[in-house]
C-alpha cells in the first residue's frame, strides 16, 4: 500500500474516542483524534485527511455544521456520523448534504469496517480511473503537439510506433517547421518519459566549448576550466538526447560522437576515466546533409547511425489543414497569457491566415497570432492587426486571378494589374523605377494604381 488511509475521529467523550481510535490503529489506518469541532478544523487545514468520523452532538458545533464546514475546505473528504439511537432525522439530513454514511451508537465496529472498505474501494476506483485517463492523453494526444491533416496524422502514428525502441531517429524540416515539439513528444511517449529530454544546439558553440558541453570536462582540462562540469551526454543519462542542428556539428566533434553511438562510451574533455551512458538520439536539421556529405562536411558513416529513422515534417504551406487548428490552440495559449476575454479573428482574417504561405513555418504563424492578438482592441482581430507581409499576400492573390468566365475587360485589368504589380516588385516598391521599366509615365502608373485603391 502506497498511502495509509488516514481517519480523524471527532468525539467530545474521551472514552468513546480513544477506544475506537486504537481499534482503526490496531486494523492499519493512520488516526488523528479531536475533542471538539474547531480542533477538528484545525487538523483538517494542516493535514491530509481521508475520512472523519464525527459524533453529533459536541460543544461547540454539531456534526451537520462541522460537516458543512469540511465540505468546504476540502469536498473530497469522507464523511460518517454517529447519530444516537432513534434520531433518524439528523441521519436524514446530514445525508442531503453528501455525508458518506451514518452509523447508529453504540457502534458496532464489523458494520463501521464495511463502510470504511468501501470508501478505500471507491478512492481506489477514482486513482485507478486518473491513471487511465494520464495514459490515454499521452498516447492520443502528444504533448503540445497539434497534427490534424493527414500528413501529420502519419507523422505522430509512425512517431508513436518508434517512441519505443532506442533507434535513432533524425527529424528534418524546414525552420520553425516543429523539429523540436516532435522530438519532445517522442520523449514523452517513451518509456524514459520520467527520464531526462536534454538538447544541444550543435550550431550555436564553437567546437571546444561544445565538445565539452557535450562531453563534460575534467577541472584543468583548459584554461578557465576551474572545476569538473558533467556534459549533456551524461547528464541525459537513461533518457533522450536532442541534437539540434546536427548538421552543423564539427567534423572533430563528430568522431568523438559517432563513438558514442557504436560503443556508449566517452570520456570527459581532458580525462581519462571511461563513461558508460544509456541515451537515445533524436536529431534533427533543416540542412541538405547528403549534400554537406559530398562537400566532406558531415560524416557518411555518422550519418547512417544518426538517421536508423527518418521522420520529414512537411512544411505548413503542405498541409494546409493544420493551420486552422493551430490558430486555434495558440491564439488560446496567448489570451490565457495576456489574460484578455473572448478574443476572435475575423471571417476576412482568417481567411488571409489561410491563403498566406508561411516561409517560418509554424513558427511565423504562431508569431503572427500573437501579434495580432497583441494590436487588437476588443474581441475581433480584424485584417488590420494582422502583420503587413500577410495582408499582401492578400492582394497579390485576390487581385490576379485569371478565369475565363470573367468579361474580356476584367481579364484585361487583372492582367494590366500583375504587369504593374511584377514591375513594383522588381523595382522594390519604387514607383519611377517601375514606370521606367513599363515603358509608360510615373503619372499613368500613378492613375492605375488610384483606380484600384492600391495606392501603397
Ligand atoms: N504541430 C505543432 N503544434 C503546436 N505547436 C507547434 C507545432 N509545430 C511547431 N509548433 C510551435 O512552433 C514553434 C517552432 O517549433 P520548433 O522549435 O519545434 O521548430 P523547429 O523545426 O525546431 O525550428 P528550427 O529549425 O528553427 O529550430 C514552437 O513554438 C512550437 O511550439
Ligand atoms: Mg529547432
């Protein structure tokens, strides 16, 4: 047993209480006695009770009053009172207002058992059924991880079916595609989930200090090493290993680590002690490493012990479907953040945050959510707030549509649009230099421009 089930026996009559007390000792519980009411309260707000067994009548307050004050600190305590022989309306009452159970003096100790047996039975139930429900959150809903189309649905299922075993797994995707959200929620669907996620950005040290970040070193081992510093290898010890980056990784930094895949084994930046470490590799780039392989930057054969499995996330302009899902999840994650009420995006807004193709990825778009949110006044993010480079995105598209049920004069005008919208791409935003490049005048351009509302 994991807990002891503790009791609180509430009686003014010292006898009474004292040897009802021995007996729930004597059969295990853990007990706490009080002689009066408010002595009650004062245990209930400094331990943790499981179950008070009260007597009604007490001098300072009866068992129905001290009930509905318990029920108030903490509703999830059990309840049982004793009720002198005959006075059936108090049981009656004190059980309307959720006491667990009544029990008539004197009392007999077989029938007060069974009740308690039957309390430890349901707090069983209720931790078995809190058990099962953490279990099935993990496994259906990866931590912070929001896979609703079809080609992410594949990536969480073959996610979850690699989670177990140690094989390496390299995560490529563009930037800000969720490289790291997945490998997290690799981690934690894993059975080293109560174990280490340590990551290391290969990228962002140089190659001594991110050896001896990986690695560790010994005190003395270079200059300012003044003490021993455990590296991320052993520190991530039973658990997962996230190289960030790994394309970057120094060539001399690679050996050493393709050394640890093969054997396990490492030693500290400037010792001589042999370490033995249980890690499992997660890495992940949004370089072309066949590509680093052929200009002899990235070892071939560290390569394959890095990439057992290869998981592609697409990025979010290829699945378009989870963009709604995602402005849901982060515009709640930033109104809880920012503690506004009810906020809202526009029909027109969210219609943009569909169209626009998000070069950052994930990322971008969960920076223009907070954004928005952020310029926003009252509960709708209307077009206005939203980033320029999305708004535009708006009239590129919209504008220059080409379909041949529109009249001959419109297909015209959106043609005569995108040669003028090219020419000011071309030219930067720079209007004579446009004209220029049109063969026509600044003033026509200008002319053009005004009738459409496109001054900008
Ligand atoms: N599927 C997703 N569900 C929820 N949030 C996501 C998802 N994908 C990405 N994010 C969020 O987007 C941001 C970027 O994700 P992450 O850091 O994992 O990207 P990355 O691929 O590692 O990017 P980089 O290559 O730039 O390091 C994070 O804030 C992350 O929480
Ligand atoms: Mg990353």
């Amino acid at each position: 047993m994991k807990n002891k089930i503790s009791i609180l026996v509430v009686d003014d009559e010292a006898p009474q209480r004292i040897t009802l007390s021995g007996h729930l000792k004597n059969i295990g519980y853990l007990v706490y006695e009080a002689e009066s009411a408010d002595k009650a309260i004062n245990i209930i707000n400094s331990n943790i009770i499981d179950i008070v067994l009260s007597d009604y009548q007490m001098p300072d307050k009866t068992g129905l009053e001290l009930f509905k004050t318990i029920k108030k600190i903490n509703p999830e305590i059990y309840f049982i009172l004793f009720t002198a022989y005959g006075t059936v309306e108090t049981a009656v009452e004190i059980m309307k207002e959720g006491a667990f159970d009544f029990i008539t003096k004197p009392i007999n100790l077989d029938e007060l058992e069974i009740i308690l047996k039957r309390i430890v039975e349901r707090k069983t139930l209720i931790s078995e059924n809190e058990k099962l429900r953490n279990i099935l959150d993990e496994k259906y809903n990866l931590p912070n991880l929001i896979a609703f189309s079809k080609k992410m649905q594949e990536i969480v299922n073959l996610a979850g079916r690699v989670a177990q075993s140690k094989a390496t797994i390299l995560i490529r995707g563009e930037s800000g595609s969720g490289k790291e959200v997945l490998a997290k929620a690799i981690h934690f669907t894993s059975q080293r989930k109560d174990q280490p996620f340590i990551a290391v950005n290969c990228a962002a040290l140089n190659e001594n200090l991110l050896e001896s970040e990986m690695f560790g070193h010994e005190k003395g081992a270079f200059t300012g090493a003044d003490r021993q510093k455990l590296g991320r290898f052993e520190l991530a010890d039973k658990g997962t290993l996230f190289l960030d980056e790994v394309g970057d990784l120094p060539l001399q930094t690679q050996v050493k680590l393709l050394r640890v895949l093969q054997e396990g084994q490492f030693e500290r930046v400037g010792g001589t002690q042999t370490i033995h470490t249980d890690v499992r590799i997660i890495s992940a780039t949004n370089k072309n490493i066949e590509e680093l392989i052929n200009e002899g930057k990235f070892r071939e054969d560290l390569y394959y012990r890095l990439n057992v499995i290869t998981i592609h996330i697409p990025p979010l302009r290829e699945r378009k479907e989870d963009i709604l899902p995602l402005i849901d999840y982060f515009l709640k994650k930033y109104i809880q953040e920012t503690n506004r009420s009810k906020v809202e995006f526009s029909k027109e807004a969210i219609d943009l945050l569909l169209k626009y193709n998000y070069p950052g990825n994930v990322r971008e778009l969960e920076n223009i959510i907070h954004h928005s949110l952020v310029l926003s006044r009252g509960e709708l993010i209307t077009t206005e707030d939203l980033p320029s480079n999305v708004k535009q995105m708006q009239k590129e598209k919209v504008d220059f549509i080409d379909d041949e049920n529109m009249s001959f004069t419109e297909r015209v005008e959106n043609f005569e649009k995108k040669l003028i919208f090219d020419a000011l791409k071309e030219a930067g935003g720079n209007q004579s230099k446009a004209a220029r490049k049109l063969g026509i005048s600044e003033r026509n351009l200008r002319y053009r421009l005004e009738k459409w509302g496109l001054k900008k």
